[in-house]
C-alpha cells in the first residue's frame, strides 16, 4: 500500500511555501535610507572643506591684516603700562596748565602759572582721597548781594523743574514744564541752544526731544553729555557739542524724577516714581543694573566721586547706595514728610531737604543726622486759621562739594546760602549758620553750583515743579545766574588758589553799587544788567 505521503498532489492543491524572515527584511529596508544619508553628509562635507580651506586662510589672512592695520594707527600699542601712566599724567599736567593759562593775563610770569598747577594738583589728590576741606563761606558774611550780582534770563514759558552747571562753570541747562531744555553760555548769559519737546506725539511733526514736561537735567563732568528725564518716562542723552542725541533708555516704568551723574565719569543714575535706581553707563550706551529698596516714589538722587549714590523719596527715607558692596544704608526717623531735594556735601556726608519745612545734614558712619534745622525758610498760616501755621516746603538744597556753603530754596522770596562747621566731630552736633539772602521771587525749583563756588544757577517758576496748586505772579519762569565773590580757603595745609578780583561801579534798576568779584563773570554781569540791557 503506497503511503499518502509520497502520493502526488492533487491538481489546484495549495503548496506550503517556505517563510521568509521579514523582520530582518524590514529591518535592511529602513536601515538603507539611513546609511545613503549618512553617506551623502559625509562626502557632501568633505566637498565643503575642500571648498573652504582657501576661505578659511582668506579669513585668517584678513583678521591678521586688520589686527596689524589696528597696531599701525594706534601709536600707542606697543607701550608698558609704565609708559602710559607718563603718558597720562603728562596730558593731564597739561590740561591743568592750559585752565589756569586762560584764568591769568598775559603780563604774569610762568612761576605764578607753575603755582597754580602745583595746587591743583594737590587739591586734585586731596580730592580723590576724601580730605578736601574748602571754607568759603566765611568770605561771603556781610556781602549784600543784590541786583548787580544776578542776571535772569526768562527762556521757558513755563516753570522751570531742573537745571545743572558744568564743573568749569561755562556751560549751564535748563528744563521745563514746556517741555524744552535749553542750553546757556554763562559769561554771556544766552541762550546757545534749544532741544525742543512737545506736549504730545505727531505724526505730522516728530521732535527728538521729550513728550512731555521735562523733569530733571544732569551734566556730565567734562561737559561732553546731557541727560534729561521726562514725564514720558524715557532718558534721553544728548551730545553737548554736536547738540545732537545719542540714546534714548526706556527702562523706567514711571515719571523720570531724578538724575546725576558720577563725578569725573560717565556713569548716570536715575531715580523714578517706579520706586526704583537704575544705573547707566554712557561709554558704552548701555543699562547696568537696577537699585530697589524705596517703598515709594523717588523724588531726587546724587552722585559722588566714588562708587556711591544718595536718595530721597515720599516714603520719607534717604538710602545711601553701595554700588561695589551691592547694599545701602537706610537713614530715617527725622523728616516727617516726602523728601524733595538731596545734595552731597563729601563722600561721606550730605543735606537733605524736605516739605516739612526742615533740613539734615547726615553722615554715612551715623544713622541719625548730624544737624537739623526747622523751618529753614520761615513759616506760612494754615488757610482758615489765624493761629496755626506751617512751615514752608524746601523745594531745593545744594551743596559746594568738599566745601562749607549750602544753599536753598524755597517760595518765601529769598536763596538762603548757609555755612556748615566741617571740623565738627562724630559725636557733636554741627550747626547750620545763615550767611546771606539772595532776593529771588517765585518757587526755586533748582539749585546748582559749579565745582569752584563762584556761579550759583537756580531755577525758577512761577509754580511748584511737582504741581501747579499755588502760583506766583511775581516770579519769572528762567533761570537766576548768580555770581558769589567767595575766597577759596582749602584746609590741610592747602594754600588758597589765588584769583584776580577787581572793583567795578556799576548802575542798576535801584542805585548804584560797587562789586567786588571776578571780572570774567561779575564785569559782564553788570555790563548787561544796566538798565536797558536786561535779558529777557
């Protein structure tokens, strides 16, 4: 019997068909793209290298040529630091030399110019190590300064908010409620130049300038930049000699209400009612950190000669910021209302002033201040009531930096110039002394002196520069340049900087008088002061 196995298949029967590994097969399938791809990126970038080794040499051919051509033009490349410290001391012994050219006559010998730098020099080292002390104030008791020693020149239509006063006192500025900033020159007492701002935005008419009042204005050491603050938030920096702008930082949330710079630096701080300090750095036009600490708006700010800055604000506290320690000082308990207007007086010292009527001298090594004086420009009554009065608020303090003269503001009518005691110690209270009165009608919004005391700039309005619920008819909305006949009397042995003053008689809108003050300022103020030749 024949076995099924071996029979035959049965026509139209299946056969068993043997199974294919498709795992393996799916496998190689999608493995292949990826193995041609790998292939074509290898060999595709080895056809770009062997593209790019001549580019690569151009390219480093050209880098080196441009560091060589950089060497070429810049003469000083190849010298030590001991040769660029010669080198720097040299330039800066001859720009010394060239200011106290242009303050002496042609007919004094070079040995008087020699004396003049050698003090500089030494006032310049004291300066940076903070042990400058100039008393000056003492030279202004008993100088009646009136008419022959001010010249007001009307600009803004209306109040004045801020004004600043180059170091070399030759260059002054100006900003309004009119949304202008204004540039002077103050031997002439002109207007040089105008940056104009507008109320609102046009299409029609675009401005370079702010949208809005302008709230502060602050000068850079050497004259070079301008920076002003706005309503509209914004900072913007502007190029003295060129009158042109450079920058405008947006960083601020709120009213720009403050601005200073560093002394002998380009780096600005600013103040805001965000509640914030932010500081720039105008060398490379750039923004370098944000201060908080204030529980309130920030109504003022100050710069000092090192790395520190002083505030004030409504939350009634002045902060004293560590910029390299990344801290402050916080020094309250005295003023009972929003500070308004902050001045350093040295590194380690500074006034405050307040719309409480009062001003406080503080140390940084003290949290209490060293002085206060109540009702520093006299009192006015309470509206409705015959016995209770108030006092009147300081709308504006500045100090003589390294120097005993401070001077405020208010709208009683008169700048109140003041003499501190800077030999006080630690531990004794110094005492604020009146000097003079300088008869000045109409709210004084801003004070600033120059680096020497011999020009005092103030601003003026008719209103207050925070608000317009008072106004004063009698006051002129410009600036007041005021000429201080001081004689510097700097301390540690340092001898004073000998000036020419010379005796000129003069007439005014009320009598005649005779000035005794420097020829270069005083003698151009009395020449336009005459009548007749009052600037409007």
């Amino acid at each position: 019997m024949n076995d099924p196995f071996f029979l035959p298949a049965e026509p139209g029967a299946r056969t068993a068909t043997p199974k294919r590994n498709t795992t393996n097969a799916k496998k190689r399938k999608r493995d292949e793209p990826a193995t041609k791809k790998k292939q074509n990126t290898k060999k595709r970038d080895e056809e770009e290298d062997e593209d790019n080794v001549g580019i690569g040499a151009v390219e480093d051919m050209s880098d080196r040529e441009e560091s060589e051509l950089e060497e070429a033009d810049d003469p000083y490349a190849g010298e030590t630091p001991d040769e660029k410290r010669i080198r720097l001391a040299e330039h800066y012994v001859h720009k010394i030399r060239e200011q106290a050219q242009k303050r002496r006559t042609k007919d004094e010998v070079d040995e008087e110019q020699e004396d003049l730098v050698s003090q500089q020099l030494r006032r310049d080292a004291l300066e940076q190590s903070g042990r400058l002390r100039r008393h000056v104030a003492a030279s202004l008791r008993g100088v009646t300064l009136d008419a022959s020693h001010i010249r007001r020149v009307r600009s803004h239509q209306l109040s004045v908010t801020s004004v600043a006063l180059s170091d070399d006192e030759r260059i002054a500025f100006s900003g309004g409620k009119d949304c202008n900033v204004y540039q002077y020159d103050v031997e002439s007492g002109k207007k040089v130049h105008a940056y104009i701002g507008r109320r609102s935005r046009s299409r029609d008419h675009p401005v370079s300038g702010h949208i809005g009042g302008v709230t502060s204005v602050a000068v850079s050491s050497d004259g070079n930049f301008l920076a002003t603050g706005g309503n509209d938030r914004t900072i913007k920096i502007w190029d003295t000699r060129s009158n042109t702008i450079l920058q405008t930082f947006k960083g601020h949330r709120n009213v720009v209400s403050g601005l200073a710079f560093r002394k002998s630096t380009h780096q600005l701080f600013s103040c805001s009612y965000d509640t914030t300090v932010k500081l720039w750095n105008l060398d490379d036009m750039a923004y370098v950190e944000t201060l908080f600490g204030h529980q309130g708006p920030v109504e003022c700010i100050d710069g000092g000669i090192t790395d520190n800055a002083v505030s004030g604000g409504q939350d009634r506290i002045s902060r004293f910021w560590k910029i390299p320690e990344e801290t402050h000082l916080i020094l309250k308990g005295n003023h009972t209302a929003p500070i308004d207007s902050i001045s350093f007086i040295n590194d380690g010292m500074f006034i405050t002033g307040s719309q409480d009527g009062s001003m406080a001298v503080w140390s940084t090594g003290q949290k209490k201040p060293r002085t206060v004086l109540r009702s520093a420009h006299g009192t006015v009554p309470l509206p409705g009531s015959e016995t209770r009065v108030s006092s009147r608020w300081i709308c504006a303090v500045s100090a003589l930096r390294y120097g005993d003269l401070i001077a405020s503001g208010s709208s009683d009518g008169d700048i109140r110039l003041w003499q501190l005691d800077l030999t006080g110690k630690l531990n004794v209270k110094q005492v604020l002394e009146p000097v003079a009165t300088i008869p000045m009608p109409g709210f004084v919004n801003s004070l600033s002196f120059g680096s020497e005391g011999r020009v005092l700039l103030a601003g003026i309005g008719q209103e207050h520069r925070l608000g317009r619920w008072e106004r004063i008819k009698e006051g002129r909305n410009g600036i007041a340049l005021i000429s201080l006949p001081v004689t510097d009397s700097s301390a540690l042995g340092l001898p004073a900087v000998a000036r020419p003053t010379t005796t000129t008689t003069v007439g005014n809108h009320h009598s005649n008088s005779t000035v005794v003050a420097f020829p270069a300022i005083t003698s151009t103020f009395a020449a336009q002061n005459t009548p007749g030749n009052e600037l409007v």
